[in-house]
C-alpha cells in the first residue's frame, strides 16, 4: 500500500528533477538569477554573472546542487524503500530530520526562485535600465571613467 511518505518522496524527485534542469540552464547561460529586496513592494530580479561574480556563482550552484543531490538520492531510497517494503534508510531520529530539512528546503526555494524569477519578474523590474547585475562589470568602469 502507498503511503504518504511515498507521494512526498514522489514530489521531492519532481521538485529535484526541476532544480537540475534550472542548475543545467544557469551552467548553460553563466548566470543565475535571484530575488534582491527589501520588502515587497521594492523586490526586484538581479542577475549573478560567472564572470562578474565567479565566487557567488559558484556558491549558489555548487551548493544547490549538492543539496539536489542529496534531496535526489534520499527521495530514491525512500520510494525503493516502499515498493520493497525494505527500510534501506532506517527510522529517522530529531537530528536527521532536522539535517535533511535543510538541503529540502533550499532546494524547494531554489525552485520555486527560479520559476518566479523567470515567469513574473518582468513586472517587479521599475527601473528602466532593467535588472541589476552584482559584480564589477566593464559597464561600471565606464561609467566612472567617463566623468
């Protein structure tokens, strides 16, 4: 019989398969972007470029897709462990839960950033220049030298 462990294991692989798929298209475009703000009426949609910003480029990918992984593999063993009725995980304690709920929940944000961003952020944008882009780019440089 189907559990309700079994549904949310199923939805973890979906939402984890998603977040691959946004990790391979910021790999794909060296960009990433994320929601910068202070409130929400003055949110907007910046963009973290690998050659402006290498280190938060790299920070945010590598470490949503380790949390991927991990979200991936774990929701596996659990879907495995309910058509086998085999427990290949073991009954979890406070602290596993606890440590497993981190790596779910920024994969869960990352996902649902990244479709918000893509989809909706085009009517946050009240600046005319468009969205910002953190890091030092040869833009910026112009800018002061031309004064």
């Amino acid at each position: 019989m189907l559990t309700a462990n079994f549904y949310w294991s199923l939805l973890g692989v979906v939402i984890s398969v998603a977040s691959m798929l946004f990790l391979v298209n910021d790999l794909k475009h060296r960009r990433t972007y994320l929601i910068a703000g202070d409130g929400a009426s003055s949110e907007q949609k910046v963009i973290v470029r690998r050659d402006t910003s290498p280190l938060l480029f790299m920070t945010v990918v590598v470490g949503i897709a380790l949390c991927t992984a991990f979200m991936f593999v774990t929701c596996l063993l659990l879907i495995a462990g309910t058509v086998t009725s085999i427990d290949l995980i073991g009954p979890p304690n406070f602290s596993q839960v606890v440590a497993a709920f981190i790596p779910y929940g920024l994969v869960t944000l990352y996902v649902l950033e990244a479709i918000s961003v893509r989809i909706f952020a085009r009517w946050w944008d009240d600046e005319p220049e468009g969205p910002q882009t953190l890091g030092l780019g040869k833009s910026d440089e112009s800018k002061t030298g031309d004064r």
